[in-house]
C-alpha cells in the first residue's frame, strides 16, 4: 500500500463529503482507540483544527486509560474537545428494562451517536465514523450506534491497514499498541470477542485462507450493511 497516496485519498474523500453538504466541518466520537485516532488525524489534515471537534463520552464501564488516550490523541492534534459523561443517561434507561448483558452493551454506543448528531446539528457539522473494512465486513459494530454515521473515512481499509497507515503518519505509538477495545464491559477485548485475531480476519477477508466462523458472521450481519428493505407496493 502507498501510505501517501491512501492518505491523500482519504482526505480528499472527507473534504469532498463536507463541501458536497455544505457542511462547516465534522465531529467525531474520540474512544482513545486506533480507529478513531486515524480518523481525526486524517480530518484535522484535511479540513484544518478547527474544523474538527471530538467528543469524548466515557460511560460507566469505560476505561479510564481510554479517556486519557484521547485526550492525548486531541491535544497532539491540536483540535477542540469536550467530554460528555453518558453514563447517567445509559443507567436512566436500562434501569427501566429488562437486565441483557449484551443488549445493555449496545446502548451506549447509540447514546454516543445520539449526541455525536445533536452537535452535528447545532454547528451545521458531519459526523465521521471510524468503522475499517475488517470489521464492517463482519458486522462488528453496533446497528445504529457507532455504524450510525455521515461517512466512513477509513472504511476500504483493513484493521491492519489501519495499524500501518497510523504508523506511517506517526500517531501517538500508546494509541497505536494498546489492545482494541470497544470498552463494552471491564476486560473486553475486540479480537477476544471476536474470537479470531485481526491478522488472521483479514487473511481470511482477503481471500488468503478460509474460516467458517467468518463466513457465518458475514452472512447473518447482511442486514447491518445494507439499508432497510422497502415492501414495494
């Protein structure tokens, strides 16, 4: 891959996609992880510091080194930042339903979409999603939660793609090798939950080996890649 022509791409995407909707700039949800440090590192280049605002919204179980990840990420960056705690919220509303473990994990991120947007709309902004082909591929991402966005910067490239580009555009190095979490529960890790590491998933995306287990996660999360079906009357 040539990092600088991809990077170059990429930007060019992202201005493209704020100009076409007369946009003033984008927000991003700041996590602390890889994904979304890419992300922001590409938008700040390509529309300017302050064009680009990043919010960070630690919940209950989030992971104070997470937080201070992304503080980090922003002030290198040099870009505007707020901290939003949603965990108030998130307990108000599970509180009123049934205990799920796996169902009280999606809430969050839909919270994070659902205040990424209300700024969105109050600054006239886009908002970026940080989702990357490995994962997007598989359905890894919560259905209108974190895949809930105005674009996908980094979405045609694989997690270890991912790794390599922020590498060759010198991110912070603790971003860059701390373990992918999604901070869904306390010990969570994406390759854990996902069951297979990011190097073998890409192997298998890239039609280098096969894996069952893959090809049933693509086929039973069709549904998060496309749009609602319509009923053609």
């Amino acid at each position: 891959m040539d990092y600088s022509d991809t990077a170059e791409k990429i930007k060019e995407f992202i201005l493209n996609q704020v100009r076409g909707a007369r946009a003033k700039g984008v927000v991003i949800g700041l996590s602390g992880g890889i994904d979304s440090s890419l992300v922001a590192t590409l938008a700040t280049q390509s529309l300017g510091k302050e064009n680009v605002l990043g919010l960070i919204m630690p919940s209950k179980n989030s992971n104070p080194q997470d937080e201070a990840h992304a503080i980090l990420l922003a002030e290198w960056l040099g870009i505007s930042f707020k901290k939003i705690e949603i965990g108030s919220a998130v307990s108000a509303i599970s509180s009123q339903l049934p205990a799920d473990k796996d169902a009280l994990a999606n809430l969050s991120p839909r919270m994070r979409m659902a205040v990424l947007y209300y700024e969105a709309r109050r600054l006239n902004y886009l908002v970026l999603g940080t989702g990357n082909k490995s994962e997007i591929s598989v359905g890894y991402f919560t259905k209108y939660g974190d895949g809930g966005c105005d674009m996908l910067p980094i979405g045609g490239l694989f997690k270890t793609e991912v790794w390599e580009l922020a590498r060759f555009l010198k991110i912070p190095s603790e971003l860059i090798e701390k373990a992918p979490s999604a901070g869904l529960w306390e010990g969570q890790t994406d390759e854990g939950e996902l069951g297979i590491s990011y190097e073998d998933l890409d192997s298998v995306l890239k039609g280098k080996s096969s894996n069952k287990k893959v090809d049933l996660m693509i086929e039973k999360t069709g549904h998060k890649r496309s749009m609602p079906p319509v009923c053609e009357l």
